[in-house]
C-alpha cells in the first residue's frame, strides 16, 4: 500500500509514519509537509527509505503528482495552536481551509480511494459540567484554530455529499506523546518542570481535557484506512478526563519537582471550560480500543523528554524564547525569567 499522509514532520503525524511503516512492513508514505515552525526534521530521523519527505505547502499544485498511485491519503498538515490563532488567525485559514479544500481537490481528480482527514473534538465547542460530544453535536467552535477545523470538516463532508468522494473524518480528543510542540500543554509544563521554571497554568486550571496517548490515535487511525466507512465521522477518545491543574499536579509528582513552581496567570480568551468524547461508535465499528493508561502513558512520555534533551534544546530555541515571552510575558505574573 501507499499513503500519502500530510503534516508527517509534526507530532501526531510523524508517530503515525512511524507507527505505520513499523506496522506494515512492504508500505510506503510520501510526506507532504511544508516544514513550519511545527515541523521538524528531527521528528523523522532514522526512518526508513520507504519514507520520503516532500517539502511543499499542501496548497501547491504540483502535490497533486505526488497523488499518483497513492491508496489513501491522510491529513494531519494544520496549524494546531489555539493560542497562537488568538494572536493571529490568518495562517490558520490559508492552510486549514484553503490547504485542505486544495488537497481534498488534488485528491479527487485523482481518484484516490480513501481519503481520512484528521480532525478534532475541538469543532463541537465547549461543555458545561456534564455531557459528551457525539459525532451527531452541532458544530460550535469557540477558537479561530478550532472554527478553520470546522470549516475544512464541513468541506471534507462537502466532497463526499456533492461528489462521493470517499472522505472520513475523524475528530480527536487532546494528544500527548513523544515529538509534541513544548507549546502545548504536557510538553511544555514537562519541559518547564525540568529546567526548574515557572508552569503558567492558565486561570484557575479547572478546565477539562480528554487525552489520549498518541500511538493509541495512530492505532484507531490505522483501523480508520483499513475499515472506516466512507462519509462517516468518528469519535476518537479514550473517556480519560482530567483537570489541567490535575494533570500539572500529576506532571510534578512523577518528576518530583515542588507545586511551588506552579504560577496562575491570565486566563485563555474563550477558554472553553470542557472537552468530553462518546467515542462509542469507533470502539463499535472500526473494533479499536485505546490501550494505554493515562498514568503509564504520561511515565513514558516524560521519559522521553528526560532523555531527549537535545531534541528539546533544538525546538526550545531563540524563535520559541521569542514566542515564550510575547505569549507569556504579560499574563499576569512575571515568567519572563524563561
Ligand atoms: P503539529 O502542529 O505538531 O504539526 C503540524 C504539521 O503540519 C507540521 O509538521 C507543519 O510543518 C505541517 N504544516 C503546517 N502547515 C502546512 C502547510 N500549509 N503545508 C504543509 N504542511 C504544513 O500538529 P499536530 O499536533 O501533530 O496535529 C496534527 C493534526 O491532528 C492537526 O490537523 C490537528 O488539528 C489534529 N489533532 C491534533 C490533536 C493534538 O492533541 N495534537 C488532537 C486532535 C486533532
Ligand atoms: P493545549 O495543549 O494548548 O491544547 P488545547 O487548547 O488544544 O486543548 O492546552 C490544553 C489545556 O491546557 C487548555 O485548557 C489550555 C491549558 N494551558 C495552560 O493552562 N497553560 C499553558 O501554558 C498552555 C499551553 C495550555
């Protein structure tokens, strides 16, 4: 088989190429990635040859020769940070909307036969103290990152409803794992943590995230290629629920590092307050079921970080140092030691 996947040198995409040529030894993936301050080269090292990198914007024409022969593409590419499409949403368009109705264009022309766009429970909105999101909820997306998310998700269901083009949406709950962005939150409360800084916890941390390891993701998005049905949306979460603070909390008992280091500052514009996935319908169809523990899953990611300095020290370089203090430096306590 050949995929074409999107976005490969960022997180959840460069763990899905790794997962997939380990999973299914005779395959091949072209990489279509435009190398961002997201992307990183260092995110593929020691792939096999049956990975090939194209560094390309996915809005550019000439990726549509990179669709010959392909079975199935899948789009990871975006711009994923919500706090940096409050500063400036723009880019957020261009590649999520627009990149995306170009690729799903590019793809069908070509015929390809499954195309998976990978999406997230961001596109519902916020919950209140109860409720689940199902694949049927009404979009309401609070963020500019999450509002570009629903509009590609509307045009990907566009091109199966208007050309049977065979689209599958799938719509995750938060990631954690390896190769993550320290501008997130695990990696980058980890990373704080280890250098002895401040962990800006946004309000009062009460908010609510569901997370999934990564290779469990990557898992239910291999059975989505393999058995996902055409013009559906899946769910993919784990039910794991937890507060920010709770998760700092936990962050710094498994590093033993003091809760002195905790700082509550400015809280998100729009923060929405909770996330919660009825993934019911993926653990029906596609017979997937998440298998890491949040506690085990979040050990061995600290580990990595532990043990990656150098691939820390890289991405937490001057252009992040930069970003670091514009977003930080003025939430309300001082963290501009960082
Ligand atoms: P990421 O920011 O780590 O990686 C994004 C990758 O896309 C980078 O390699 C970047 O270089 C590339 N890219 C950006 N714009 C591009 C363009 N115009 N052309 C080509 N490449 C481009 O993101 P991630 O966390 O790995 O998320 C991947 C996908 O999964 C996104 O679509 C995101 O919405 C979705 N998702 C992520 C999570 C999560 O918790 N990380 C949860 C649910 C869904
Ligand atoms: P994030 O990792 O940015 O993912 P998302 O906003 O897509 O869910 O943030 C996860 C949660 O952590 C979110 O509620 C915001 C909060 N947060 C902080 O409290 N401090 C931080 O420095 C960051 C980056 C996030």
């Amino acid at each position: 088989m050949k995929l074409l996947v999107t976005g490969g040198a960022g997180f959840v995409g460069s763990n899905f190429i790794r997962y997939w040529l380990r999973e299914h030894p005779s395959d091949r993936i072209a990489n279509v990635d435009r190398l961002t301050y997201a992307g990183n080269l260092r995110n593929l090292e020691g792939l096999p040859d049956r990975h090939e990198l194209v560094c390309q914007d996915i809005s550019d024409p000439t990726v549509e020769t990179y669709m010959e022969g392909v079975d199935a593409v899948v789009h990871f590419a975006a711009e994923s940070h919500v706090d940096r499409s409050i500063d400036s949403s723009e880019v957020f368009l261009q590649t999520n909307v627009i990149g995306t109705q170009r690729l799903l264009e590019a793809a069908r022309r070509k015929r390809v036969s499954r195309f998976v766009h990978v999406s997230t429970d961001e596109v519902y909105g916020a919950l209140g103290d109860s409720g689940e999101f199902s694949e049927d909820t009404p979009l309401r997306p609070n963020s500019p990152y999450a509002a570009s998310k629903a509009g590609a998700d509307l045009l990907a269901r566009s091109y199966f409803k208007t050309y049977d083009f065979p689209v599958i949406i799938t719509r995750a709950c938060n990631n954690y794992g390896p190769y993550q962005h320290p501008e997130k939150l695990i990696p980058l409360m980890t990373t704080n943590a280890l250098e002895g800084l401040p962990l800006p916890v946004y309000g009062k941390g009460a908010q609510i995230r569901e997370w999934i390891h990564v290779t469990d993701h990557c898992r239910a998005l291999e059975a989505v290629v393999q058995r996902g049905r055409p013009g559906e949306i899946y769910n993919i979460g784990t039910g794991c629920r937890l507060s920010n603070l709770a998760i700092v909390q936990m962050i710094l008992q498994l590093l033993e590092k003091p809760a002195s280091l905790i700082q509550f500052v400015t809280d998100r514009p729009g923060h929405d307050f909770r996330y919660a996935l009825d993934s019911s319908k993926a653990r029906r169809e596609l017979q997937w079921e998440p298998q890491i523990q949040l506690e085990t899953g979040l050990q061995q990611t600290i580990r990595w970080y532990r043990e990656n300095r150098s691939w820390i020290e890289a991405v937490k370089g001057p252009s992040y140092q930069q970003y670091y203090s514009r977003m930080y430096q003025n939430r309300g306590k001082d963290l501009s030691s960082n």
